[in-house]
C-alpha cells in the first residue's frame, strides 16, 4: 500500500469514527439542568439575527415558526466534515414549541473549524411540519450575516425555508445546510425522558 492509499485510507476511517461519535453525541433537547441557559443564548442568537437584518422581526412573526441554533461547531478533516449543533424551535410569537439537533456531515477538502449560529424560518405550516415530522429534504442555501457585512435585507423563501449563517466570531460566507439532517423533539417528549 503507498503512502496515499494510506493516507486516504486513514482518512476516510478518521470521517467514518467522528461521524458515528458526533451522532451519538448531539441529543435533540439539552439535559434539563442546562435548557434555562440554553434558551438565553437561543434568544440572544435570536436577537443577533434581528439586529442585524432589518425587517427579519415582521418576517419571524409572518412565518410559522422558526429554529434558531446559537453555537453550531463545524469541524473539518482531510477529506470531510460537517456540523453539529442543538435549536430551539419558537412559534411566531416567540414562544418554545421544541428543540432540535443539527448533524450535518458532509464530503469534500477541508480543513479547520469555526463556531457559527443559524436560524431557520418556516414559510407555512406545511413545512414546519415537516421538520416536526424529521421528513425534509434537500438543502438550502445560507444568507452569510455578520457585523459590517451584513445582509441588507430579509432573504426570500426557497422550498419554503430560510437559513441565515452568522459566524460567531468575525464574518463568513454563507454555505449549503442539507436539510434531511435536522431533527425535531416535542417539549412534551423532550420532558418526557425525565418523568
């Protein structure tokens, strides 16, 4: 075996090991004790967004409901990578109706990570039942949002969704989230593991 089939070789099982510990490892709801400080960093991303994205409030509050998830980690190896991360998921009045996990591997060259948040706006209640139904498919395109660049307006709906990416630290480029990825828990269900 020469050294680039070793390389691959090594690499390709490196993806294969951190993609099974990164699904194990992102439950859907955070553990009871953390879900109140969850949610303050959840509505802070919220208000992240909101700032800097004039006219994103009336789009929220037109909607039927949205995810917003305020440290998603994205990590890289030689040959793949992804994104891991939890949500809440508010109606449009602002009030929590679930939680959701986020654990998007994917495959390409890349190397490094960088923290980022996200929100997500469902256009109708077709489709906030289908992430409620973990039926979406598919990807969306992220709107990059981020201190001087920001975006000057609210995006418009593709297949009924919205994503807006900002970088927790310093700006980036707005990026592909493959949507079958997502996963949704009820509140009720959610606190149904501690009863």
């Amino acid at each position: 075996m020469n050294i680039l089939q070793r390389l691959i070789s090594g690499s390709l099982l490196g993806l294969a090991f951190i993609c099974a510990l990164s699904m194990g490892a992102c439950s859907t709801a955070p553990s009871k004790d953390d879900r109140s400080s969850f949610l303050v960093e959840a509505r802070q991303g919220k208000d992240y967004f909101t700032n800097a994205i004039p006219g994103l409030n009336d789009q929220l509050k037109s909607s039927a409901g949205y995810a917003v998830f305020p440290g998603i980690g994205k990590w890289g190896v030689l040959f793949g990578g992804g994104e891991y991360g939890r949500g809440a998921v508010f109606a449009p009045d602002g009030s929590q109706i679930g939680w959701a996990a986020m654990n998007n591997p994917n495959i390409g060259l890349q190397v490094g990570g960088q923290g980022l948040q996200m929100i997500i706006v469902f256009e109708n209640k077709k489709v906030l039942e289908e992430f409620k139904a973990n039926t979406m498919a598919g990807s969306a395109s992220g709107t990059a949002v981020g201190g001087d660049s920001g975006v000057t307006g609210v995006a418009k709906y593709t297949n009924g969704v919205i994503v807006y990416v900002g970088a927790q630290k310093g700006l980036m480029a707005g990026g592909s989230i493959g949507l079958q990825m997502f996963k949704y828990k009820s509140i009720e269900d959610a606190n149904s593991i501690y009863d």
